[in-house]
C-alpha cells in the first residue's frame, strides 16, 4: 500500500512562441519547471496554479536561448538508418550489435538469437512491413521478460505497487507513468539499448508513484535509489534515434 500525493493536475494548454510549440501544465507547486525532451526537443513548463499564462510567457522567453540550445543539441543527434529488414542488416538488443539472417520458409515466422545473429524465419512472400511487425513482435515479447523482474525488484525497494505496465512505441518519451492508477509505459526502442538504461528508465517512473513532479523531491528520490541515474541519463539520450519512431 502506498500514500499517493493527490495533487490535482489541470488539463494542459498550448502556446507558440518564436516557432516553438509549448506544452503548460498548471499544478499544486511553488516553482516552475521547465523540460525540454528529446529526440525532438518536445517542451514542457509545469507551472503552479496561480501563475497567470502571460507570466509563464515572460517565463519561457526568458530561457528561450537555452530551450534552443537544447533543442539544436537533439535535432543534432546521430539517427538510426531506417531499417530494410534484410540479411546481413546490422540490429540491435540489450545493448548489442547482431546482423540480421533472414531465412524464407513456408512456416510460422519466428525470430531467436543465434550467436551474434538474429535469425528471422518469415514466408517467402512477407513484405517489409511484415518483417518489421514480426521482429516487433519478438522485440515486445523480450522486453516484457525484462521489464517485468525489473518491476518486482523496485517494487520491493521503494515500498510501492504497480497495477500494469505496458510496452509501447513512443516518439518523444523513454517512459511514462500514471500514478493515480499505478501503471507505467515503457518505449519499445529501448530493448535495444544497454539493460543499465532500462533500469533507469523503470526506476524514473516508479519513482512518480511517490513523487509525481520533476522537483527537488524527486531529484532527492532518485539520488537515493540510484545515484548514478544522471549518469544513464545522459547516455542513454546521447544515442541514437530511431526514424521511423
């Protein structure tokens, strides 16, 4: 059982400044945040409730060199080549480099590791797309098997419960959370990244179960369970991005 903070959340607004799309949300807090996201330098101002829009404005164009600067530095960021889905194409999982062996069999496509390969086994007439929703496939499957004792072990540590998580495609977040129903999504990429950046990001989200702001408390929370949590952050948003996400 764990103590919830109810702060109520308003439903948030939009406004352009300079050509830059912002995201405000308006909550029970003293002090205001500003968040830039990658890939794509998505921003986001959490402000406390009494702050009147136009103050938030003035707020924003006073970091608009920063929230700039942020942005050039993901626009800037090295990108995955899309992928064909063809033999010997270079993928990735858990942080690993494998080439892709692709095997035509009038069968039931299926996907397994084999060394330093990923075997695909998909009928002779799959097109690309159906390449793709197959090793999909095979990539949910894999990070469920990880995420899951990920959970478990965090849920002991923290002393919190989560009802569902749920893997997901996402273009602009490494995870999520909902605190008032427990459950967390998690990006699907991150089955190719290194296992530590996962565990980051899981850590990140069970962690707004107790603290749903970015603020000094969940700076402080995040210190506590895992001190080197800048450190993954960092790497993990060094590399590179997806296209077709």
């Amino acid at each position: 059982m764990i103590s919830l903070n109810s702060k109520m959340i308003t439903e948030a607004v939009k406004i352009k400044l300079d050509k830059i799309d912002i995201e405000v949300v308006q909550k029970d807090i003293k002090n205001v945040h500003l968040s830039v996201y990658p890939p794509n330098g998505r921003v986001r101002v959490s402000a406390p409730e009494s702050m009147a829009l136009d103050m938030v404005r003035i707020f924003v164009i006073s970091k608009s060199g920063w929230i700039k600067k942020q942005q050039q530095k993901f626009r800037a960021q090295e990108r995955e080549v899309p992928m064909e889905c063809i033999d010997r194409e270079p993928h990735y999982f858990n942080g690993k480099r494998y080439l892709l062996s692709v095997i035509e069999k009038n069968a039931v496509p299926q996907v397994k590791l084999c060394h330093s390969e990923i075997v695909l086994q998909i009928r002779p007439d799959a097109n690309k797309a159906k390449r793709r929703s197959v090793l999909d496939q095979w990539y949910r499957h894999e990070l469920k098997s990880m995420v899951s004792p990920l959970v478990t072990k965090w849920e002991k540590k923290m002393n919190v419960s989560v009802t569902q998580f749920t893997i997901r495609k996402m273009k602009t977040r490494w995870g999520s959370c909902s605190p008032l129903s427990c459950t967390i999504r998690i990006n699907l990429d991150l089955v190719r990244k290194p296992p530590e950046y996962l565990e980051y990001i899981v850590v990140h989200e069970l962690v707004h179960l107790l603290e749903p702001s970015h603020n000094s408390r969940f700076v402080a929370l995040m210190d506590k369970f895992l001190p080197k949590w800048r450190f993954y952050r960092e790497g993990l948003n060094s590399l590179p991005v997806r296209h077709e996400y």
